[in-house]
C-alpha cells in the first residue's frame, strides 16, 4: 500500500498550563423537549456532523426517541430536531460508520418492539429512516459496534434481556447485515454486556452479567468469553462473579493497574461497586480478584474509568441510579498500581444519572462529562477545569505524520516544540492520548487496524491515518 505523508498546518499553537486540582464545572442543562424527551436513558458521544466537535447521542425510554445535540466546538450543545427516529422504548445507542460511506451512523435498540436498527447518517447530521438489523428480538437492550469476525467490518453485538441471550448480527460493509450469531445464551436475564479486546489477542471479547431486579439475593454472575478470531465464543474456565451481586447494573472491561491485562469493573445497584484484577493463566483461563469501592451512593448505576486529571493514569467514574437527594456522579483518582483515592463528587444536582459519556467536548486537552438525568429530562454537561489555555504563537509551520498507513509508530515533522496528542477511532472514543516531544514518534502499536482521527489538542485541524 502507498504510504502517505500527511499534513497538519498549525497557526497560534496553544500551550497549555496544568491547574493544580482537577475540578467540575456544570456548564450546560438541557431540557429535552416532552413527550419525546422524556426519560433519558442512554447518552454516547462521537463525531455526527463531519467537523472535530463530538456530539452527543440520547435515547428516551418513556418518550421513544433518539436525539442527537450538536457541538459548536466549544462544549456547547444545541438539541437538533427532528429526533434521529421513533423507538417504542429506545434503549441501547452507539455511534459508528455501518455503510462505510466515511460518516458515523446510529445504532439503537427498541426494546417493546424487539428491534435492533440503524440510522444512515448523510454526514451532515441528517437521518434516513430506520434500517432493521433485527426485528425479533426478544428485549433487546444494550448494544456495541465492533469488528467481530475476521474481517474489516463493523458488526453489531446486543443483549437480548428476556430472551436469554447476546447475540451479533454481521455486517457486509454496506449495512446489509446477516442472521444472529450467538455470544452465549447460557446466563439469564444479561442485562448488562461490554465487548473489548481481553486478553489483548487482537479480536474483540465478551464480558457478560446477568441483571436480575430483586430476585434472590446475589443471584447474578459474571463470565467472559473470548473469540476465536471469526467470531465464535468460548467462556473462560473460571467465573468473574458467582452468587455475589443482587442486581448488576453494569460492566466494562478496562485495564485499571496498567499490568497488560484488562480488568472487569461491575456495579451492583443494591451494593458497592467494585472491580475484579485478571490475572491470564493461559490462553483461555484467568483468575479474578475483587476490590470493592467505598461509595457514598445508595444505588451505583456505571462504572467507567478515564484519565481525568491527565497524569497519564486512568481515573474511576461512578454514577447513582437513585431518585433521592444525594450524590450523582464521582470520581476516584488513580494513584497507580491498582490504588485509588477517596471519592470525589463531581455533581449531586440529578435524579437518576443512569448514564455518562466522556470526551473532549470543549476542545481544550482535557477530558469532560456528560450524563443524562432519567427523572429530570435532562442532559447536562460538565466541563473539567483541569486544562487551562494561554496562547504562544510559537510556529506556523506545517507539521507532517508519516508514515501513513502505519503498523506500530507515527512520525513528526515540524515540530518546534513538545505537543500533546489525541486518538480518536471513528465512533469518537478516544482511544490514546500522549504528549509527544521534539523527535520522539508516537507509539499506535496497540491500536487495532483501522482508521483513526489524530488530533493536536487545542486546535480545530484533524487528520485520518490508517493503523495497518
């Protein structure tokens, strides 16, 4: 393949100078509009209009609606109307490229009518009608966009909650997709499912959890599953989580002491939420080791990690699924192999925060918040305070990466000076942030195939690269 050398030309480079405290400021609460809006239930966030601003995307339970809110490029969101499309109880939301035409599309769920559909999106932010993935789904709920099988196509994984199963759909590259494929269909009840590359062999796995309200108690159990490579699921010899949670609300596989290994993060909304150390064996096998988070919230709903203070570690996130007066969403620092500090609060002004989304919405280099309130029919937004800019017209000067397509390091031409460095896929989730110094090329070994947004922080210039 031919290697291209790219160009980012870059006027008034922005330095930027680190606070001493990472903080939360609540820069924007917006109203959905009723009935549609009523009742947020999930938000995620990606590039919807073809600028470098990420976007949001929301689903309404009760208002059966999907909406995205358009990003000026400065955090500030603006509700787009017509709604995306009409769900009969809109669930699961994800953002990726499905027809391959180079704009993010809209995945979701209707959970009272068993469909899993799509939304082709012009690139402008304009919407055709639904596209059916399924239309048999027997309580669809959540749903992700991955390369499943062995080749170069986003296919689609969700959660059939009162058929028993997870289940993903293949994708021929153009939207057309195939009959079910089966993740596991052994666990009852799988509420809550996450699908990340585990044991770091190159495809995408399955950490699956039962979520079963107010059963018998600790009731549920957690298990992963890894892929062959062609999308066929064979569970790990040991459990997660047998008979210890009452009712999961969710799980994320994440790497939380930086041992090369991602870990397991669960949250139980009648208990504390915790996270479970993996440990491989072999191939196939793992060992699991509880940490259980303090937490001032009654009823945790999710628990994702992000770099929040930009100390290069990956900080704690936790939400509360309570309608009381309390804490909503906090936040735990990383001290660095496995040790976390005490809770921090970052809002307690919501009523059910089921849900959250992190990103750089203000385009200032650090990471924000933004989470949607079921009870009040709100999104707001929260601008973290950890970044602040000073402008130093230090080069005008082009600045190349090559090269480009690339298997394990990009390199930099032009530098004047040392600048940070941001790596988005194509759904918007970053996906590597480092500094880069004079001389010194950027590590994507770790990155899967595919195409990647780089992006200097502070600046509105992106540019695509292909990992190989």
């Amino acid at each position: 393949m031919r290697k291209i050398i790219a160009h980012l030309v870059v006027f008034n480079f922005i330095v930027l100078s680190i606070n001493a405290q990472t903080t939360f400021n609540k820069t924007q609460s917006i109203l959905l509009p009723l009935p549609g809006g009523d009742a947020p239930y999930n938000i995620t966030s990606g590039l919807i209009d073809n600028d470098a601003f990420p976007d949001l995307v929301v689903s309404t339970t009760i208002g059966d609606s999907v909406y995205w809110l358009k990003n000026d490029g400065s955090g500030n969101f603006t509700l787009q109307t017509p709604a995306i499309g009409i769900l009969d109880s809109a669930g699961g939301v994800a953002i990726a490229d499905i027809n391959n035409d180079g704009f993010n599309d809209v995945v979701s769920t209707s959970y009272n009518a068993g469909k899993l559909v799509w939304f082709a999106n012009d690139g402008l932010g304009n919407f055709g009608t639904e596209q059916i993935i399924s239309s048999t789904i027997s309580g669809p709920s959540q749903v992700y966009v991955r390369q499943i099988d062995n080749n170069t196509t986003l296919d689609v994984a969700v959660s059939s909650y009162s058929g028993n199963e997870v289940i993903w759909f293949a994708n021929n590259g153009s939207g057309i997709f195939g009959t079910k494929n089966i993740i596991n269909n052994t666990i009852p009840f799988p509420g809550a499912f996450a699908m990340e590359d585990i044991d770091y062999d190159g495809d995408i796995d399955a950490v699956i959890a039962n979520s079963v309200a107010y059963g018998t108690p600790n009731d549920c159990r957690v298990e992963v599953f890894y892929n062959d490579g062609n999308g066929v699921y064979t569970a790990d010899t040991n459990v997660v989580s047998l008979n210890t949670k009452d009712y999961i609300f969710s799980v994320m596989a994440e790497e939380v002491d930086n041992d090369g290994s991602l870990d397991i993060l669960v949250t139980d909304i009648l208990g504390n939420p915790s996270w479970f150390k993996r440990t491989q064996i072999a191939p196939g096998t793992a060992t699991y080791t509880e940490t259980t988070l303090t937490t001032s919230i009654a009823n945790p709903a999710c628990l994702d990690l992000q770099d929040l203070d930009n100390d290069g570690l990956k900080d704690f996130v936790l939400s509360s699924a309570t309608s009381a007066a309390g804490n909503d969403i906090v936040w735990y620092k990383n001290n660095g192999g496995g040790s976390f500090g005490l809770e921090q609060v970052i809002d307690a002004t919501q009523s059910q925060a089921y849900t959250f989304t992190f990103n750089d919405f203000e385009n200032d280099g650090d990471i924000d918040i933004a989470s949607i309130a079921y009870n009040d029919d709100r999104v707001n937004v929260f601008n973290n305070q950890k970044l602040t800019l000073s402008i130093d017209d230090l080069s005008n000067d082009p600045i190349l990466i090559f090269p480009n397509p690339s298997k394990n390091t990009l390199n930099f031409n032009g530098l004047s000076d040392t600048i940070k460095i941001s790596v988005f896929d194509m759904m918007g989730r970053m996906m590597l942030s480092d500094t880069v110094n004079l001389n010194q090329s950027l590590d994507i070994s770790r990155l899967h195939s595919g195409t990647y947004v780089l992006k200097i922080v502070g600046y509105n210039s992106s540019i695509k690269f292909i990992k190989d």
